[in-house]
C-alpha cells in the first residue's frame, strides 16, 4: 500500500501552507481517526488558481492531499471534480489492477494510492482532501463578495 | 485486587496466572489467521473481546430449545425462555455482588448511561411526585471527568443542555491519573450526579473511586461509574464500591453484542421515571395514561435481547472458573511485561501511567514519526490487531498533546508472545518508515 511516490509526498508535500488570496477555506476531519485538513481555494473565473492548505493525520490523509494539489491547480472546478470522481473510481476499486491502467494518465501521482483500495478503513483517509476541495469549490463559486472567506465546516 | 502486593520484576517473564494455550482452545476465532496466513495477534479486547465457544453455544442453545419472548405468553416456552432470562439475570448479578432486582439489562453501556441521563431529566417533568426526587434542573451540576469515553461525556453534556444544568469536570495530570486537588470545590452542594471511569479505555488508570465516592455522598450527589473497562478486568463488588449506578458492556467481557448492564441501587432506581416506554414496562395502559412497573421491568421496555443475555451469563460463568483476581493478575503482568519491552523501544512514548500501580492494560503509546495509522497499518500487516485513534476520548489525546495514540489491550488469551509480537512489529514499523531514532527511549 505503501507506494514510494505517497510516502514522498507524506515527506515533502507539494504547495503545503496557508496562502491569500482565496475565495473560501474549509476544515474536514475524519472524525474515526482525528486526520484533519484545512483548506483554501482560489479561483480566477472557474479556474482553480490555488489550492492551500495545512493539515495534520496519517501519511495517506497528508500525501493524498499533496498530490492532489498537483492535479487540480490551473483546471477548472468542473475538471478537477472529474478528476476527483476517478479518483473515488479508484478508491472503490477494490485493489483491482485493471481499474488502476485506466486511470494512470488522467490521475497522475494519485494513481499510486490505488493500494489504499485494498483496506476500506483507510479509504477515508484517502478522499479527505478530495471531499474538502469539491466543498471549498462550492462555496467559493457560490461567494457573491469574492473576498469574503467562508469556513469553519466538517 | 488481593494478589497485587508482590510485584514481579520489571520485563520479567514470570509464569502467567491463566493457562494461555489452554483458554485459547477455547475461541474459535484465534485459530484463523489474518494477512495471508499470519497468525492473529488480537490486542484490540477493549474495542470488543473474542467469544469462547461455550457463550456461542449458549446462545444457540436458547434458539434451539426454548426460543419465545419472556415475561409474557402462558405458554411452555414462554415459561422456560422466562426462567432461562430471569437465572441469567441472578448470574449476572451475583457476579458483581447485586440483588437481581437492581440488574436492568440494556444494549450495551453508553445505553445504559443514557438511560440515567435520560430519566433524570425526565424526572423533572414526571406526573408522579415520587419521580421527581432526582430532578436535574437550572443551577444544578454534574461532574464528569476528562478522562471520560464519549459515551460518558456526551450524554451528560446532552442532559445539561436540556435542563440548564452546568457540566464541571475534575482534570488529569501528567502522569495519566485523576487530578483530585480540587475535588471538594468541583463536587458541591450544587453537584447533582458525578460520572467517572472505573478504569481509562486509553491510559489504563485505575481511578481511586473510594475518595469520588466519599465526597459526593457528602454533598448528596449520586455516583454513576463507568465500568465498561473495569467489570471485564478485575473483580468488582457493588457494595465494595458504594456508588449508586454501574454500567458495563457484555461484548467486553467474552459477552455478545447488543446487551449492556445498568446496576442501580434498588431505592435510587425506584424513584427514577422510564426512560424508553412501551410493551412490558407497564402496569396498566389506559387511553387517558399509564402506570408503570417497578424496577428492573419499568427499563426493559419491548421484547429484550433474551439470547444475548443468556450468552452473556455464560461469558460470566466462563470468567468465574478462571477467576477474576487471576485475570487482573494475569493482566498486569502481561501489562508491566509490555510497558519494559516498549519502553526498550527508542521513540515509543506511552501515554498513560508509566507502571502497574493502579493500572489495567490498556497500553497506549505513540511512535515519534511515525502516525498512529500507519503504525497500525503495518503491525496489521504483520497480524497484530490493534486499535489506532483518539478511541472515543478525543478530550484525553488532546490533553497530552497527541493526535491519536496506538493502544493495545490484552485478555484472558493474550500471553507473552502476543505481547512479543507487538513490540517487534512497533520495531518494523520503524524500519519501513526509515524511523529509528539513535537517542534511548523516551518514554
């Protein structure tokens, strides 16, 4: 499960930190196990100009996030959802490899947690980050005052 | 509780008080194995314990030969299912020194502290005068401590905010024991309930009750202990104890899911209101309103768990032949032997009291560098069931600071080599995750 790319990731996480500016900022916990992340997003139109974030919790929860950083910034929310529910394709995939091929190109980094299949306890850990950006985007297009953060949600 | 006074060297493989080989014959469970054949290390007992087959059988033996709802029907299996429910009512209550009557059986403990939190706000709003004695109102207090599970925390603060009553709480210290320097001031006249852990599901402290108890029976509070973790463990006698309620969950203690006990003394139940309502808690039923019955009945509401109470008064039988001194001396042995070889570990701290004194066996430890998650994904992989988490007291691994602790708990099969087991997994944990830190141990 331990794929060397995720435990780089966990190490050194790609875009880490809190940043300005940002539309909307959103706080998910895992509430079984305590994994937490903060996170920010800024748009330029429908376009994901950044994604911010800290957070704390197992190497999955913090290198998922780190990667998936990596795939949505520059795509538009519509993308990068679509990218998320591939992602969730994978997570459900049950450790099936064929599932994994498919999905290479599209996911990138986060194609080497399709291990994290294998064991449904860890899954959450795994989507955290991708439940906190399809709930960031939606706040943040949803924002009539583009510099008024919104926050404090599970 | 009496065989505690010689203590054995610390890591010494001193003969166990319990037959290991021969009670594991007993579960059926410990002869599968786990992870592409690894043998199953289960150190996860105080999430929920593995069944031995005689309270399997037990429960299958009441389908097969006497299956109906008790305390109603006049026919034969009503009869002896009734008498069946009724004798696994008296075992269970001999076994922690009660009178049958103060047993009310319930789905597990965090049931059964609602039920109390539940009847005394209920009790403010109860038609009969006579339910009304422990009223929970504005102004009043109850006490809780920060070593609670959830289960006995939230529903305490659920009953403040429904009444208008204050939550107070004794805090911890650094060690993992009960902070009592303010007892007296937190525990007042205004106190109307204090609620407390026999023994801490994360740290394994053993709580010196006798002083809580003391203290609130002075100022008219009603005790409430929590013994989900401390029933299963070590012997304990009601009467000894002199609290006014008791809750435990069966499935701890070799029992089934789905059955809980709630012990109250018999005057103090009796002037408590229903908590759930409905089929055999009543005495007569009009439109216009109803009566109900006395204690245990007026908290059984519906057809009860009746298989899963007889399981479990076979789960009690089972620990009686062992022994219950032997199984809390069998524990902390197995407890002082983990505490030397994980403290033989660099980076592994424990959180919780740092020996056996007044402390069961749940051993909780963090692995510097390492999260708690991934510690039990690897010791999983290698058959070591533990449970990783904040373990349902996320207020406890908040107060020392972690964000969730590995625990391992032992029980009546758990023998060196489990323990053995644990600790060489901690070790390849930190291989794999390239963690080994040359300092000594820390904790």
């Amino acid at each position: 499960m331990y794929q060397e790319i995720i435990l780089d990731h966990y190490r050194n996480p790609h875009g880490r930190g809190l940043r300005d500016p940002f539309e909307a900022e959103v706080h998910h916990v895992n509430p079984t196990c305590g994994d937490e992340v903060t996170l920010r997003v800024h748009l330029d139109g429908d376009r994901l100009a950044d994604v911010s974030y800290e957070g704390m919790g197992c190497s999955i929860s913090q290198a998922s996030v780190s990667a998936m950083r990596d795939l949505v910034v520059g795509r538009t929310v519509p993308e990068a959802l679509e990218t998320g529910e591939h992602f969730m394709t994978l997570m459900q995939s049950r450790g099936d490899p064929s599932v994994a091929e498919k999905l290479e190109d599209e996911l990138e980094d986060a194609v080497a947690f399709a291990g994290v299949s294998k064991y449904p306890a860890r899954i959450k850990c795994a989507l955290m980050s991708w439940m906190a950006l399809k709930d960031a985007s939606a706040r943040a297009l949803s924002v009539t005052d583009p510099t008024t953060p919104t926050g404090g949600h599970q | 509780m009496t065989q505690t006074v010689s203590r054995p060297a610390v890591g010494a493989r001193t003969p166990l008080p319990l037959d290991v080989e021969a009670i594991r014959a007993d579960f059926p469970i410990l002869s599968r194995t786990v992870r592409d054949g690894k043998r199953l290390v289960y150190l996860d007992s105080g999430a929920t314990s593995q069944k031995p087959r005689s309270v399997l059988d037990a429960e299958r033996d009441f389908y097969e030969t006497c299956n109906a709802a008790p305390h109603r029907g006049a026919h034969q299996l009503a009869e002896e299912a009734t008498a069946r429910y009724e004798a696994a009512r008296a075992t269970i209550a001999a076994f922690i020194g009660a009178q049958p009557a103060e047993v009310v059986f319930t789905r597990n403990s965090t049931e059964a502290i609602n039920l109390v939190a539940y009847a005394l706000s209920n009790a403010a709003t109860a038609k009969e005068p006579a339910f009304r004695r422990y009223a929970v109102g504005q102004g009043d207090e109850i006490v809780v401590t920060e070593m609670e599970h959830h289960a006995n925390l939230v529903p305490w603060q659920q009953l403040c905010e429904r009444t208008g009553a204050t939550l107070r709480w004794l805090g911890l210290t650094d060690d993992g024991r009960l902070d009592l320097s303010d007892l007296s001031t937190v525990v007042n006249e205004r106190t109307k309930l204090v609620a407390v852990t026999q023994q801490s599901n994360i740290l394994g402290t053993i709580n010196p009750l006798d002083q809580i108890v003391a203290r609130a029976h002075e100022v008219g509070a009603l005790v409430l202990v929590d013994g989900a973790q401390s029933v299963p463990h070590q012997p304990v006698d009601v009467t000894a104890l002199d609290a006014d309620f008791l809750v435990f969950s069966g499935h701890k203690m070799l029992g089934p899911t789905g059955v809980g006990v709630l012990w109250g003394r018999y005057e103090v139940l009796d002037a408590l209101p229903p908590f759930l309502t409905g089929g055999s808690m009543i005495e007569v039923v009009r439109m216009e309103g109803s009566t109900f019955m006395p204690p245990p009945q007026r908290f059984e509401a519906g057809v009860p768990m009746t298989a899963q109470v007889i399981g479990l008064a076979a789960a009690v039988e089972y620990l009686q032949r062992l022994g219950m001194e032997k199984v809390q001396a069998h524990e902390e042995a197995l407890t002082g032997y983990a505490l030397a070889k994980l403290a033989e570990i660099p980076g592994v701290t424990v959180i919780g009291p740092p020996d056996t004194v007044a402390r069961g066996g749940a051993v909780s430890f963090t692995v510097e560098g390492i999260h708690p998650h991934d510690v039990g994904q690897v010791l999983d992989d290698l058959g070591v069931e533990v449970r990783v988490g904040h373990h349902c007291a996320w207020p406890v691994v908040r107060r020392y600071g972690v964000p969730a602790t590995t625990r391992a708990t032992f029980y009546v099969h758990t023998g060196y080599d489990d323990v053995d087991a644990l600790a060489d997994a901690v070790r390849k944990a930190q291989e794999f995750f390239g963690v080994v830190p040359s300092s000594e141990g820390v904790g």
